[in-house]
C-alpha cells in the first residue's frame, strides 16, 4: 500500500518532464522563444535542465516502491 504514493509522484515527475522536454524541443526547433524577455539559450538551457531533473526524480520515486 505504500507504492501508492511513489507511484503517483513518479508519473506526475515523468509526466511534466517528458511534456516539458517535447514543448522546449518544439520551440527551440521552430525558432520560436522558450520564455518572452529572457535570453533564449539560457530560457531553453534552463527549461530543458528543468525538464531532466523532473524526468530523474520520476525514476528516482519509481525505484522507491
């Protein structure tokens, strides 16, 4: 019974950072701007790094069941 939780969060981090990773990769493929106003190699390096970290902490709750 207590996987329940672990399972949640890990396909809520997988979730975010995979959606994350597609939506930066789309944007900075297009041209188009990650964040308005920032500099667009830090928004894209900053939201893809985003992305990763969400990614590895779904493992990371996946291999706490």
């Amino acid at each position: 019974m207590e996987s329940g939780p672990a399972i949640f969060a890990g396909v809520v981090f997988a979730l975010f950072g995979g959606a994350l990773l597609v939506w930066t990769a789309t944007r900075v493929r297009r041209g188009e701007p990650v964040a308005h106003g920032v500099n667009p190699v830090a928004s894209a390096t900053l939201a893809g790094l985003a992305s990763v970290i969400a990614l590895t902490l779904g493992a990371w709750c996946f291999t706490r069941m």
